[in-house]
C-alpha cells in the first residue's frame, strides 16, 4: 500500500480509519489503477481478522437450526422437569456462531433462538463462548449495550470483530427442545415443474420458508432438460441444505420431504419403479389435488375456481385435510400433461389473469393454498 501510495496517490484516510483514494495530478491510467486497487483492499480488508484468517459472512439467521448428530447431552441437573436438554458447540469460523458474534452480538447469559431440524425449538438457549486456554478475554451479559447495539451500519457489522485484541475459539448454546411456539406440520404439497437449475437453487429456500410438507419435482414437456442432471439435485444432502436454507429465515424446523420425478407418467400413473407416487405423497382420501393456471380459462372443458372456493375432501376432517398444488412450467403444461393431471384427479385453480414467472406463480400458489388449508381448520 505504501509504494501504491507514492506511485498512484494512494493512501490511508486516518481520519476515517479506511483506504481512500486521492486526488493527485497523474495520468488518467495511474488515477484508474489506484482506485481499483482501493476497490480491491476496500472489499478484502473488512473480511480478514487481526492474525490473517478470515471470518465468513454471517447469514440472514432468525434461528440457529442443529442437526441432531451436532447435539451432546448437558452435565446432569438436579432440576429435571421432563424436557430434552441439549449443548451444541460451535466453532467460531462457524457461519451460525459468526453471525451471533458479529451481528447479534450476544454476550455470556445472552439467549439466541434456536431448534432442532425435524424436532423443536427454544427461543431461549443460553449463550457462553469458549476461550482458548490462558486467555484473558471475556464477553459478559452486563457489557454496555452503547459498545454493541441492537442494529449497526453494514460496514461496522463487518468490522464487529476485527476490532477486538481477542477473540473467542467457541459458541457453547445450552437449550430445551420443545414443541411450544411451533407452527405445527404444513398441509400443503408441492408437484413443481422447475425452472433452470441457477432459478430453481434460489427457489427451493423460498419454497420451505412458505411451508410445505413435500416438494416433487417433475419433468415436463416445458422445461430445461438439462436440470435433473445438476449435482445438488443427485445429492440428498445438497438439496437439504437450500431448503433448510429457507427454514432459517423462517424459523421452523420441519424440513421439507423432496421427491424427484424427472417422468411426471410414471409419478401420476405409479407405475413400477416410480417410487414414491402421488398416491404416496399425497392420498386422494385425505388430499385434494389442484393445478394452479394463471389465466381466465381452465385447462379442457373443466372449470375454472378460485382458492377461496375450494372445499376439503369429502369424508376427510377439515382441519387435517391436506392441500396439493401442482405449477408447471413457464411456457405452461402440454394438452397431455393437462389430461394426465385431471386424470390422477387435479381441478385447475385460478391465479388470476396475469402470465406469471415460476418464482411468482409458485410463491402465490403456496400463499393462497396455506391461507386455504387454515380457513379449512376454522370449519366444523
């Protein structure tokens, strides 16, 4: 920085703490170097703690959500009043323990929300960081909330922790799982005919902060063939981490069943070898089967309804009847799909007049099939 400063008018702002650009008699090329060299240490700096290692950003977190391989037992307690109690330790490169440290800034005796995947939650786990041996540093509850307030600028959320002499080695949350505050399991399914692979990865953590129970997605006549062949849709683990992605933001830990159906024949008819089928994600018992369309007409000569219209299965409780939504692709279902689908028992649904994108025509349909299933559960 000191030999750019001298040969392109770079240098330190100490009045403001960061790299500035000067205003310097040199040539164009110079003065178009220097300030995309300040770009460049601008960007990197705030992202390299004091001793060289760099911290990640912290992630949009409104709950720390665990697997449950990453939960020990607490030491015993002569309190025990039947709930199950958990300690997670979580490094501080770790994304989850960065984002308390950095943008809540929670302290010893803080409490963080937190839950477990496919199990409950506490919203209030108890906070205490782990220092390495001999380490003089210390957060505590009783630390002036003037020094790390409630909400700070971008820049000193990125800087929180590279001003500190010490940091922690861990985030140690000790907690009781429990089903009190949790929304309960969605009635609502998903069969989506996907968008290209790069839409559909920013998609699917929509999909599950909205809430369903499973996720199929199927081949159709309209989309990017090349989608069922992208290496997060092969892994398991891969598409569990985008719709837990979702679940972070939206609180609840239930994640979402995803079943991939690249021949939506064989998922519909069940035929052999198509394991699971519709019958096993959603049975015509207790699930009422809707294609949403977005325009005025229906698909062949059935009619065309609104959700607010729609009425659970006959013979099914209403407040657990469940609610499937098929959305097809953005050039719309093939006069085949269309038969394939009222055949397997689907009844087009209306999204209004307007031709809308996957992302848009899947997040409304979720919306008004959730408002849907809870007006179901008001019924008697």
């Amino acid at each position: 920085i000191i030999m750019v400063d001298r040969l392109h008018g770079i240098g330190r702002d100490r009045k403001g703490g960061g790299t500035a650009v000067r205003h310097c008699r040199r040539s164009r090329h110079a003065s178009s170097f220097g300030r995309c060299l300040a770009l460049i240490i601008l960007l990197v700096v705030p992202h390299v703690r004091h001793n060289g290692h760099p911290l990640p950003d912290a992630p949009a977190l409104n709950r720390l959500l665990f697997e449950r391989y990453e939960l020990k037992p607490p030491p015993p307690s002569p309190v025990d009043d039947g709930a199950a109690r958990h300690v997670a330790v979580l490094p501080l490169a770790d994304p989850r323990a960065t984002h308390v440290a950095r943008v809540l800034q929670l302290r010893d005796g803080d409490i963080a929300r937190v839950g477990v995947l496919d199990g409950g939650i506490d919203d209030a786990a108890k906070v205490r960081w782990i220092w390495p041996e001999g380490s003089v540093g210390k957060w505590t509850d009783n630390e002036s909330r003037e020094s790390r307030p409630e909400r700070l600028e971008l820049r000193d959320i990125t800087n929180a922790l590279e001003r500190e002499k010490e940091l922690p080695e861990a985030l140690e949350l000790t907690f009781a799982e429990g089903s009190e505050g949790c929304l309960g399991a969605p009635r609502v399914d998903l069969v989506l005919a996907p968008p290209q692979p790069k839409r559909l990865e920013n998609l699917l953590p929509q999909i599950s902060q909205l809430g369903v129970g499973s996720v199929t997605l199927c081949g159709a006549s309209g989309i990017d063939s090349r989608t069922f062949g992208v290496h997060w849709l092969k892994q398991p683990a891969g598409l569990r981490a985008l719709l837990v992605k979702g679940l972070v933001q939206s609180g609840e830990t239930l994640v979402p069943k995803a079943v991939i159906a690249p021949r939506l024949e064989k998922f519909l008819r069940g035929a052999r070898g198509a394991t699971p089928t519709i019958d096993d994600v959603a049975p015509l018992g207790r699930t009422l089967r809707v294609v949403a369309v977005a325009g005025q007409g229906g698909p062949g000569a059935a009619p065309m309804l609104r959700f607010s219209q729609l009425e659970p299965p006959s013979g099914c409780p209403p407040a657990q009847a469940r609610l499937l939504v098929a959305v097809g692709p953005e050039s719309g279902w093939s006069q085949g799909e269309l038969d394939s689908l009222l055949q397997a028992g689907f009844r087009p649904v209306s999204l209004g007049p307007r031709a809308l994108e996957s992302e848009a025509a899947t997040c409304a349909a979720l919306a008004l099939a959730a408002s849907t299933t809870r007006r179901w559960s008001s019924m008697r």
